[in-house]
C-alpha cells in the first residue's frame, strides 16, 4: 500500500500478489463491489483504476482532489 500526493491530489495504490483479476472483469460495470468504489471516489470528484492479470495479482489505484478549508468556511 503507498499513499502519496501527486499534482493537487492524493493517492492510494493498494496491489497483492493473489490470484489477479482479468482485465475484462475490472471493466465490467455491475459488479457491485467495483461499481461500490467507483461511485465512492467519484463523490468526492476522484477517479479510481484498476488493473490485474490471472496468476499475478491485483492493483488498485484511487485518485482523490485535495481540498483546502479555510477558516472562514468552518464558520458556516
């Protein structure tokens, strides 16, 4: 797992060495738990990848902008 911050955003890699998944499944846009993510990270305006070959692992990648509060906006 690395979290770092690239180009105004932030920036969860997380990848396994398991049983990976197929390209053709990560494109798919029913299956629940990624559908689940996808629509989690777009809430926030982020954009999430994912990516994975059969014997060799899966590698997810999330993107998330990075937004600044100032103190005036904690006021309301």
């Amino acid at each position: 797992m690395n979290l770092s911050e690239e180009e105004g955003r932030v920036v969860l890699a997380v990848e396994n060495d398991g049983v990976g998944m197929p390209s053709a499944r990560t494109a798919e846009r029913h299956s629940l738990g990624l559908l689940g993510m996808r629509e989690r990270v777009a809430v926030f305006g982020g954009e999430i990848e994912f990516s994975g070959l059969p014997g060799q692992g899966t590698a997810v990648v999330a993107r998330m902008p990075i937004t600044r509060i100032s103190h005036e906006n904690l006021d309301r």
